[in-house]
C-alpha cells in the first residue's frame, strides 16, 4: 500500500523493511495518548485559521469514533502502517473522507511521539506516586502494629543493636517516600509539550503552543525543536526512578524473604500470597517477594538499554528511538504489580 512518506522513493518497501520496522504491535499503547493530543491538534490549527469550524468537528468526531473502538477492542491495527500514529490517521482518512489526512498539517511524528509518550509518563507517573504512598501508609500500620517488639538490628547479616521493629519499617517508609519524591521531581521536567517542534526545526503555521499545552495541561512548553525532539532524558530519568525503587522494594523482599524461613522464623506469611512444591509437600515459598527481587533485574536493564540507544547518537532525531518504548512500557507495569504485590505482603504479614 502507499506509504505517507512515499512520494520521492520508486520501488515499494520490503516487507521485511515493514515487518522489522513497525513499531505498532507496541506503540498501540500510546493509542489514547494520541487521540488525546490530535483532538487538541485540531483545536490550535482551527485557533489558527487553517481548518473551519465544520472541519474541526468532523475531524474531532472521527476521533472520538476512533477513541471509542480501540477502548472496546474493535480496532484493528496494520502493521504496514508503521506505528499508532499512522494507524489511527489513515483510519480517520477512511472514515471522514480526504479531510483526515489534514490532520497532519504542522505536525511530524518525531514531535508527536515525544507528546504521546510525556502524555503517558505524566499519567503513568501519577499512578505510581498514588501506589507509592498506599505503600507508605501500609509501611505505617506494620510499624504501630509492632512498635512494641524489640528485635536484633543487623550489619553484615551479623546482630547488631536491639531495636524497635517498627524502627526497621519506617526505615523503609522513608526509603518510598525519598522514592516518591523522586517521582514528582521528575514530572515537572515531564511536564513539557513539545508539539510544534515539527521534525526538527518547527513548524511553518502560525500554531499557539501556549494554547495547545492548556488543552492537554501541560505546565510548560519546550523552548528547543531540537532538543524537544530528539531527547529521551524525561523517559531515561524516570527509569532510574523506577530502578531505585525497584532496588528498595529487593531489599525489603530479600528481608522478608529470610526472616519468614524456619531458621529465622520473625515473621510469617499468608498463605493466599506463596505457593508450594510439586515435590515438597512441606514447601511454601514467598513467591510473590522473589519474584519483586527477581523482577528488580528487569528494571535495572531497561534502564541500561536505553542509555546505551541514546549514548551514540547524532543530535536531534534517529530512528533509534523507536526503542525507548518496550523498555518504558515495560517499567510501568513491572514497577506497579511490584508495588501492589509488597503492599499485599504487607498487609497479610504477622
């Protein structure tokens, strides 16, 4: 099929071209994101004179249409198509008429996936802010439920002082809360719209940027296209938070896990929350915290691959980028079932 780029090339792309650079069997994840930040679109170049009233409406209620089957499962994404943004633009065309591919009018991939993606980290960024702190508060309740036992405090695995135990687990309340802050810390340097930016060099409309970043409440918007969109440093600096508290939660696991063997025997774990042995009938094994240790590992690598991608690029777009994605996505939902499951272990503890 024809391709949105593909007006100066004479042969059509292999299709193993298509199949080794889709990006859409991934980046569908970005789908509302996208559809969020086009209807936007739509508003600043209607503020800017380019569409009608009439235009905007019908490129919006497409949109919307859009917006409604991919929530229920209905779309159906093409990997010749490339990624999210083509799918969901060639769909519009399909359903509205040529109008639909105006909605590319002042808009380059590379400035519309660095929105999608900031869109995503400021909302996925929230959700872990939210998990972090219902840790806390479960981090507090253990401490006042056992703020009355004193136990063997330890360096080098070797008793140390005697302490408070509720000593020990705020000691982790305030590793979470450092986390959290982390965090936040992050989402400011998040919170900046880079629409407009174009492919590398802005755009050549007169867009108000100001009034798109109100639309999609972003706080700032970026002042380089070129830094806007050919930088990862939002996505790597929030993988290391997400790795760091990955690194706290390991340590608690490892703890928990040590302390609730026969050997130790300090605390004991639900039932609902280990498993046993195929084998062992006497086996129940804390599952949930090896896999929180283990999955620690995951964290720590994405966060190293995409250092590695940007480590060597020239300034301002490749497609290398394309590879921050998986990593990210991946981040998001290791961090946050980590997060639920220590909570859970937490909760069922005695």
């Amino acid at each position: 099929m024809e391709k949105p780029w593909g007006g100066r090339f004479s042969e059509e792309t292999d299709r193993f071209v298509e199949d080794f650079t889709q990006s859409v069997s991934f980046d569908k994840e970005l789908a509302l994101e996208d559809i969020e930040q086009s209807i936007a679109h739509v508003k600043t170049l209607l503020k800017a004179g380019v569409f009608s009233e009439d235009e905007a409406e019908k490129l919006i209620k497409g949109l919307i249409s859009i917006r409604e089957d991919i929530k229920a499962g209905r779309f159906k994404w093409r990997r010749e198509l490339e990624d999210v943004h083509m799918n969901i633009e060639a769909e519009l065309s399909a359903r509205i008429g040529d109008l639909g591919g105006k909605l590319h009018t002042g808009r380059s991939r590379n400035d519309q996936v660095a929105t999608d993606e900031r869109l995503y980290l400021k909302r996925e960024t929230e959700e872990i802010v939210s998990l972090l702190k219902e840790l806390r508060k479960e981090l507090v309740r253990v401490a006042k439920k056992t703020l009355d036992i004193v136990a063997p405090s330890y360096t080098h695995l070797q008793k140390a002082q005697p302490i408070r135990l509720a000593h020990y687990f705020l000691a982790f309340r305030e590793a979470f809360l450092k986390d959290t802050e982390r965090f936040m810390d992050c989402y400011r340097r998040i919170d900046e719209l880079p629409l407009g930016s174009g492919a590398v060099a802005g755009v050549d409309f007169p867009l108000d940027r100001h009034f798109t970043a109100q639309t999609l409440a972003f706080g700032n918007v970026s002042r380089n296209s070129i830094y806007a969109t050919g930088d990862r440093d939002f996505i790597a600096e929030f993988l290391f938070a997400c790795a760091l508290t990955g690194a706290h939660l390991s340590r608690l696991s490892e703890d928990l896990i040590i302390w609730s063997s026969e050997e130790f025997g300090y605390v004991r774990l639900p039932d609902r929350l280990c498993t046993g042995s195929s084998m062992l009938p006497q086996k129940k094994n804390p599952d949930i915290l090896e896999l929180i240790r283990g999955k620690t590992g995951r964290l720590y690598g994405n966060l190293i691959s995409l250092l590695t991608t940007l480590k060597g690029l020239p300034t301002a777009y490749n497609r290398d980028l394309q590879e921050d994605k998986e990593p990210l996505f991946d981040s998001v939902r290791t961090l946050k079932g980590s997060l639920v499951g220590m909570r859970k272990v937490l909760e069922g503890i005695s």
